[in-house]
C-alpha cells in the first residue's frame, strides 16, 4: 500500500507541474487591475529583532538550517530542507524585520519581495504550495504599512497584482489534500485575499464554508487540536484569531463557530503551559516564545482557567504546591494528521516553579530526517521503552505507521493530591508485554511517586528514562541507589528507584523555540534498566524534594 500511495502521489505531482507549470496557465490567473487593499488588518504579533538583524544582513536562519547570500535562493535544488523553504516563501519574517526599527528594514523587506517576484511570478510547487500561498498571502497584506510606506506606485503595483494571482490560484487548489492545520493556513490567506483585495470577493465565501467544516473536525471537545502538538495548537488559535481580526476590520460578521473554537482552545492553551511560561515538549512541539503565547493569549479575549484534564486530545495536568507534571494519555492523531507525531505514549514533563525539572527532548526545527528519526523516539521521551523499541513505528519523512491501540486512563483526586493511572499496549504485538504507569503527586506537590509495570513475559530488557532539563544537575548517590537533582534556583530533589539498575548518562534538548533554540543543548538523563520477571514486573519510583538543611 505504500509503494502504490508513493506512486499516486508522484503521478498526482507531475500532472500539477505539468498543468500550472504551463505558461498559458499564467493566464489564466489574471483579473482586473488592483490598485490598493480594501481593508487592512491589524497584526499584533511580536518579531524577533535578533532574526530580523541577521536578515538585514542577508542571513536567513530558519527551520535550523542558514542560507547567507545578497540575493537568496527561494527555492534552492540542494542542501535546504523542505520545512526552510516554507519558512523562507512564507514571510513571517517579515515581523523579525519590523522588530529591528527604523527605515533600513522597510528598504530590506521591499528589496526581498522583489527579489521573490523576479523568481517567482508564474507557479513553482513549493513557493506555490497552498499552505505556503496562504501564509504569504497573509503575511504580506498584514504587514502591508511596514513595508509598504514611502514605496513607490510600481513596486506597490507589482504586490497587488501578484497577491490577486496567488489568491486566485489559491482557491482553485484547496483544499486538495491539505489537513489540519496547514488547511486552515490555506484558508486564512483564502479570507485575507477575499477580503482585503478588491475583485477576489468572492473567495471569501468557499473559505469560510472550509473553515466551518474544518473546525469541527480540528478542535476536539475539550479544545485541544486534534494533532496533538501544543505549539501546533498555539499557532492554529492564532490563525483564528487573525481569521477573526480580520473579519471584524472588514465590518463582517465573525461565525460563531469561529468565535466558539477560540473560546475552547483558549483554556486549553493554558492546559499545556508549564510555570516558566513555555509550552510541553509533546509530539513535534517546542518551547515556543513565551512573549508570543501571552500575545495569543490576550488576543484571544477569552477567559478560562487551564484545564485539569484533556481527555479528548489526552493528556492529564496535575498541579499541587508550585509543581506541575503534564502527561500524554492519548492516541496518536490519525493517518494524514500524524506528520509531527511522536512514540511518546505515557511520557511526563515535571516544573517546579519557573525551573523545568524532567523534560522530553523536544524535536528539531526541519521536522523530518534524521533528527525525527532520533528525537520522535520513544528513548527520547521520560517514559520506558523494552529492547530499545518506538511504541509507535516512526517514519523519518513524517508519520506514524503501527502504534497503540488501545489506551486506557483514569484519573482520580483527593484533598489536593492526584492519581493518573494509564496504559498503552504498543508492545503488546512485538513483546507480548502491557505497560502501565501510575503517577501519584501529593497535596502539596513536594512529592512525586511513579509505578511502571510490564506485564507479560519475562526476559525483555527494558529502559525507564527521566531526561532532564539543560539547567539540572544530577548527582548519584556513592551506593547508586538515587540522584540528587539541583534545579538552578537552588532547590533539590532526590530521584530513587526499585526494580532496576540505576545510571545517569548524556542525554539532549531540543526544547527551545526561539533565541539559541535551533541548536542541540547537552544534558543529562537518568535510567533505570532491567529485564522483565514473568507475569509482572513492576519499577517503583519517587521524586521527592530535599529538605534544606539548617
């Protein structure tokens, strides 16, 4: 089934280039001149200055990948990932530019959007893929003040026209096989060109009939994304909410089922912050700028309080004292929606405070590869894998292919303290063996109690892994029974465990999504190894924290 997948997708894909690679297509994309923008809405979103310095200077750092050149490549043959070719084409930095202040980012964006007009004025698969399209098509009517004051009338000409000629072809190929949340991309550039660009009025009806099928489908009933990445799911309430903005700076009625999902996804945002303001390392998401999810958070104008569970989307929060533990309790998103996806079944991130204490590794910027390869696996999640196995089959290229089946949960509370009880049954097939953790956190959160068992077979080797944060240092006991674990504020925390052999080894963090976040940070890991004993075998664990001595 794959290789005949594979095959339809590269016969699908020569009979687009064949088509709109076509110059008489170029045609066809015409209409009537534009000669300004019927409304133009408000962007609020923070850049990053450090990233818009570098690209005053020809440097573009993006998807963990730096192209340097006067002139840039939009779409280069060799050597840049897919995933830096959609940031490149997509123009959201054009806000990093804007951040830098003053007259010379205006000149530099204007040169740029020249540059990708010369290169790109009839139709090229990936600067035209319609989740890119739509991304641009919004990015450059939203930042349309920035670069565009004390332009002159031609170059401003040279934008109208190819906006309504993105904008048109935009509709004529969403949402094709588009899902989630490069959909809703699509669909926002389909609203702003409908809206804002006089004579693709039109569009804006279709876009809105996607959207009010989409969102049912995308935000689940607790609010959370139906793709189960939390920087995902920051970046699509963002896109509803500039959907929103939109709408209301062109004196149109915002469906209520678009406000709905915004006051839905709000609360559970929230849900997936930890105390240091950035979002949980689950399934292909990062830290994200944490400057960034307070804007969406006060953009969004809802209220809510953080949600306790997300049964629908599955994962279980529990909260006591200034600790925070978050758990992923839920299948893996379906076939198509799966791309970022992650064999991090039953893994837990820990904060105390602002100070993150146990972490996953997080996933690198470029999102296919290698690095997913290695950073999607289950060895690099805080959870036990057997025999060094995914829980989940991990493609390099995106996607999930066996995984659980059936995960259970229950959650139970009592005077301020939690239960979360949970199973996946991921080594059932090749192992015969069920695993099911138990995380219990006390009333006043200094103490933290795990039980993992595996039940089935003896003679599995197994690996119970706490990945800690870079700031974390991690000392074993003289007898090798626990670890000390220093938090940078001066806090400590004592790691013990039963049912195995106890280690500290290298581990790494890729949890950053901003700043020095696109490179790898050292850390360190504790594991705890052993075989399975027949019927059940069970590791006991707790992570109490140390008193201060007098």
């Amino acid at each position: 089934m794959t290789g005949q997948r594979d095959t339809l997708g590269w016969l699908k894909q020569g009979a687009r280039a064949f088509a709109f690679g076509n110059p008489l297509y170029g045609l066809t994309l015409g209409g009537r001149p534009v000669s300004g923008l019927a409304t133009v809405p408000n962007d609020p979103w923070p850049g990053d200055a450090d990233i818009g310095a570098a690209v005053m200077d020809g440097v573009f750092p993006f998807a963990g990948e730096v192209m340097q050149a006067d002139e840039p490549v939009w779409v280069p043959a060799l050597g840049f990932s897919a995933t830096w070719v959609a940031r490149m084409n997509a123009f959201d930095w054009l806000r990093d530019l804007r951040a830098v202040g003053g007259d010379a980012p205006r000149r530099q964006a204007r040169l740029l959007i020249s540059g990708w007009l010369d290169q790109n004025h009839g139709w090229n698969q990936a600067s035209w893929a319609p989740d890119v399209l739509g991304a641009r098509i919004a990015n450059w009517i939203g930042q349309h003040d920035f670069y565009c004051q004390s332009a002159d009338d031609a170059f401003r000409g040279r934008v109208f026209e190819s906006l309504a000629r993105q904008t048109r072809h935009l509709a004529r190929v969403t949402p094709g096989p588009l899902q989630g949340a490069a959909l809703l991309t699509a669909v926002k550039g389909l609203v702003y060109g409908g809206l804002c660009l006089p004579g693709c009025e039109k569009h804006v009806a279709y876009a809105l009939r996607l959207l009010e099928r989409e969102l049912p489908l995308q935000v689940l009933p607790d609010g959370g994304h139906v793709e189960r990445n939390p920087e995902r799911h920051m970046l699509v309430l963002r896109t509803l909410i500039d959907l929103r903005a939109v709408l209301r700076a062109a004196r149109q009625e915002v469906p209520e089922m678009l406000q709905h999902a915004i006051d839905r996804m709000t609360p559970a945002l929230r849900f997936f912050r930890h105390g240091d303001g950035g979002l949980a390392l689950f399934n292909g998401g990062r830290e994200a700028d944490p400057a960034m999810t307070d804007t969406v958070l006060a953009q969004s104008d809802a209220r809510g309080r953080p949600l306790k569970s997300a049964p629908h989307c599955g994962f279980e929060r529990m909260l006591a004292g200034r600790t925070t533990v978050l758990m992923d309790t839920g299948k893996a998103p379906p076939p198509g929606l799966d791309d970022d996806a992650h064999a991090g079944t039953l893994s837990f991130e820990m904060t105390i405070g602002r100070e993150r204490l146990i972490v996953n590794c997080g996933s690198h910027p470029s999102r296919f590869g290698p690095w997913r390869g290695a950073l999607a696996a289950t060895a690099a999640h805080s959870t036990l894998a057997v025999a060094e196995t995914n829980s989940a089959e991990v493609f390099e290229g995106g996607g999930l292919g066996r995984r659980p089946n059936r995960i259970t949960c229950e959650r139970i509370e009592s005077d301020g303290a939690t239960l979360v009880e949970a199973t996946h049954d991921g080594y059932v097939r090749a192992f015969g063996l069920l695993h099911r953790r138990r995380l219990y956190l006390a009333d006043n959160g200094d103490d933290l109690r795990g039980e993992d068992t595996l039940e089935g077979p003896a003679g599995h080797p197994f690996a119970l892994r706490f990945h800690l944060h870079p700031g974390v240092d991690a000392t074993v006991s003289p007898n090798g029974g626990s670890a000390l674990l220093r938090l940078p504020g001066g806090s400590s925390w004592r790691l013990r465990a039963t049912g195995g052999t106890f280690a500290v080894s290298e581990s790494i963090y890729f949890g950053g999504g901003f700043g020095d976040g696109d490179e790898p940070r050292p850390t360190s890991q504790v594991v705890v190894t052993g075989d399975t004993v027949s019927d059940r075998t069970v590791i006991k664990w707790a992570l109490r924290r140390e008193k201060k001595q007098a």
